[in-house]
C-alpha cells in the first residue's frame, strides 16, 4: 500500500472513531441533568391556582366577547369609479406647443377597496351595516361578507363626510347577528377594549388593548368627532369595524390611525358610538344626517386673547362672526360673546359645541349661556337645518373676519408706532361684509362709528348690532388713517 494511501486510510478510521465517541456520547446523556434540556421533559411550569384562575376567567371572558360580536362584524369589499388624467401623442405634442394650459382628458377605471362594517339595525328582512364613509362612501358596487362566509350583496343607504360614517343595508331571511350599542359616554382611560375588523386583509381578526385617552380632535383627517384612543392593534382594512367594550357592546367605530410607517404604532382612533346613533336613524328615515344649525363662526382662543377680551380662566367658544340672517342673530346674539354653555353642558370646546348643535333636533330650542362685556347671560336660539349652501356664502358673515389684540410682535412686525391702538384684521373672508368694505388683513381698526377703541372688549362692544342700521371704521393702514364704506343692515 503507498504511503499517501496508508495516511488517508488511518485518518479515515481516526474521523470514523470521533463521530462515534460523539453520537455515543449524545444518546446516552441523562434527560434532565444540568448539561442537557429537552423541552417535552423540562420540568413542569408551575402556576398558583388562584393566579390560573384569574388567567383563565379573563381568557373565558375573551373568548365570550369574540364569539359574541364577530358573527355581527363583516368584511366589506367595494368597487369605485375613480378618473385619472390620460394622455396621447396628440397630447403630448399640443401641451408642448400650447404650454400648461392645455386641458386633458381623463379617463375613468375602477378601483377595488376593502374594509370592515358592523350590523347594527335590523327591520324586517332588511340588516343594516355602518361603516366608514372612506370605506362605502363612493361605492359602485358592495360585497359583505359575514363572519361564517356568507357573502350578500349591499345597497349604500347613506353618508356623511362631516362625521366620516355611511350606512349600507343587505336583505336575507336568514339569520344575523345584530350588534349591541354601548355607552361612549361612560368610556374612561384604561378600559379593557377590543379592535375587529379585516386588517390587512386578514378576515375576522381581533384584537386587544385598552383605551388610551378620550376626547381627542379629529383635526388632521377632518372630523367633528371627538375620538377614542386605544391601542389595540388597528390596521388598513380595520376602518369601520367596531371597538367594543368588555360587555360585548359597541362603543366606537374604527376610523383612523396616527402613524409613522403606515402601520399600526399603537395610535389607533374610533369614533363614539354616541355621536353616530342618531345619525343611523336619520340614514333610514331620509338617507342622510340632518343638522342643527345656530348660524355662527367659532374659533379657539389663546389665553393671551382671553385675556384682552375680559374671559381670562373661562372655558367656552368664541364667537368670532356671526350670519346677519341666522338664527342665533335673530335671538340676539352678536359676534365677540363667548359661550360658555348649551342647555346647561358646559362648553370646553368649539369642536364640542360644534357636534353638539348639529346634534339638537331642527326646530327645537336650545339655551346659550354666553360671556358678554364680561357679564353672564342667557339667549334661547331655535335651531333650524344646516344647508350647505348657506353655510359657505359668507356674503351675510358679519363682520367676517378675526379681530387681534395688538401684541408686541404684530407691532415689531407691522412697524406700529406705540401711540397706535385697536384690533388688527386677520383670517379676512372673502365677500363678507368686511371684504365688501375693502378691509385686508393687517388692517388696525381703531374707531368704530366714530368711537375709539383700544382693545378687543371695546372693539366688540362697539360692533352691537342692535338698533344700529350702519357700521364703518376708521381704519390704520400702511401709515394712512382712512374711513370705510358703510355697511347697512
């Protein structure tokens, strides 16, 4: 045999005889000793009854909830017919010859969404799911699928942007789960709450948390609702599910979620239930959510505005401008009162005043209590429909605009003289009376009438508008004292 074949053989047997000191090794050590673990022969977990029986009724408690409102939570899956912008060669060549002006056609295709509803309503044969007004809003076409896999197909019945909700119906004779309402007005920080939905595509999903704040503003999606904040996990998909409490009722719709990546971060945002359920009788009597309306512009002010207008410590609404012909205007409200309570609710904010008004039915009375010229007082407004097209002319808007304390920065900004005194003009609406009368923003307003005023409490006390037929300024601008037009009532 030659050497370098005698060297292989031996290191052959020498690898061999390893491997079978280690596999004997393997298969004969202890189960259970200190080198060696195994987890179907680790010792047994142990955990005290007691704390195993709370762990196991919560577990209980969860399993009850899921499968007593998933059967009433369904999957929604829409077509839309969306436009988009369509270009051809002829276009091209003339927007290159014609420049930007050149108008192109559009052309329309259809879009396929999904997302999640709960029945709420049933009459008759006919089930009603509400839902986000993002998700069925601008359906073509409605696909709902329940819980057991029943699929229906669903009739919009109605929407709203302002509240972002919209009411779909299905018919069947058969059976289906209809949800149970909560109270959202009983729901407070740290209550146990539940998350369902599709998200993500991922059919009858729940999930828990609890609720991480309540009252939050809708100001960055453009909603008057107040939001509950949670975090259980809510995702694409999860819009229009319900948030439900630990007795198996609803008390919120999903409808939001701050987040950084897209994904659920723990910020997730339903609306209470309470601010829908009138709106789900007004979808099936009329197709739409009816509104009160007082007729008046709201706006938040800072505690440095308070101040000057003589409210400081108060919370409430301010009235910056209010509709000449409204029905606030003809119960004797002016612009500058700051309202402090409707029907004996305390205001804390506009957004609050705001839904809560819409909220009162047309034609009833509801009673103000208002902040004016730093005394108390109390008007009753009978409140009438909201109409949109009323609403956006602000031609009746008086004065239409936002009057300003004189703070140093304006003066440091403006270049104003100390010696200068009165309101400055800002958030200026055009075709108000006070556009009319060729105010611009940054205007000083320094007499009203003929009267000098030297802060927003004389300023507003001189805007009554009761029993005068006219108003002008004299107004400060660019250096210049000028007097406006006049404004008749």
């Amino acid at each position: 045999m030659k050497t370098w074949t005698k060297r292989f053989f031996y290191s052959l047997l020498f690898l061999i005889g390893i491997l079978l000191f280690v596999s004997y090794s393997c298969s004969t050590s202890k189960t259970g000793s200190s080198k060696t673990a195994f987890a179907d022969t680790s010792p047994e977990v142990i955990i005290g009854k007691d704390n195993l029986a709370v762990l196991e009724a919560m577990q209980g408690a969860f399993r009850s909830i899921a499968s007593q409102v998933l059967p009433s939570v369904v999957e929604l899956d829409v077509v839309e017919t969306r436009q988009r912008q369509q270009f051809s060669f002829g276009d091209l060549f003339d927007f290159f010859n014609r420049g930007e002006d050149s108008k192109n056609g559009t052309q329309e295709y259809e879009a396929s969404g999904m997302g999640s509803g709960v029945v709420v309503r049933k009459i008759g044969n006919i089930y009603y799911v509400l839902t986000n007004n993002h998700v069925a809003g601008s359906a073509k076409q409605i696909s709902i699928k329940l819980n057991d896999g029943r699929i229906f197909t669903g009739t919009l019945v109605g929407k709203d942007e302002r509240k972002d909700i919209a009411l779909v119906s299905f018919e069947t004779k058969e059976d289906v789960r209809v949800a149970q309402l909560g109270d959202s007005d009983l729901v407070q920080q740290g209550d146990i709450c539940f998350a369902m939905g599709t998200p993500l595509g991922y059919f009858s999903s729940i999930t828990q948390g609890i609720v991480s704040a309540t009252g939050r503003a809708g100001t960055y999606v453009n909603n008057i609702s107040d939001f509950i904040q949670t975090d259980a996990a809510i995702n694409q998909g999860n819009s229009g599910g319900p948030l439900v409490n630990i007795y198996g009722e609803v008390i919120g719709i999903n409808t939001w979620i701050a987040s950084q990546s897209g994904g659920s971060q723990g910020l997730g945002f339903a609306i209470p239930i309470n601010n829908i359920k009138r709106a789900i009788d007004d979808f099936i009597a009329t197709g739409e959510v009816t509104y009160g309306w007082m007729g008046v512009s709201l706006v938040e002010i800072n505690d440095e505005y308070k101040e000057d207008l003589g409210v400081k410590g108060q919370n409430g609404a301010f009235l910056s401008s209010i509709f000449l012909t409204s029905p606030a205007a003809k119960a004797g409200m002016q612009a500058g009162d700051y309202v402090i309570s409707l029907n004996g609710k305390a205001v804390k904010s506009v957004d609050q005043l705001v839904r809560d008004v819409g909220d009162i039915p047309v034609g009833k009375e509801a009673e103000f209590r208002l902040i004016r010229g730093k005394k108390e007082m109390t008007l009753k407004v009978k409140i009438e429909k909201r109409d949109e097209k009323m609403v956006s002319d602000s031609s009746k808007l008086w004065p239409g605009f936002i009057a300003n304390p004189i703070t140093d920065e304006i003066r440091t900004r403006l270049s104003l003289d100390k010696k200068i005194a009165g309101v400055v003009i800002s958030n200026l609406e055009a075709k108000s009376p006070a556009a009319a009368m060729r105010l611009q923003a940054g205007d000083i307003i320094t007499a009203v009438n003929d009267k000098a005023v030297k802060n927003l409490a004389e300023f507003y006390a001189a805007l009554d508008t009761v029993g005068q037929k006219e108003i002008w300024f004299d107004v400060y601008s660019n250096g210049h004292t000028l007097t406006t037009t006049r404004y008749k009532f």
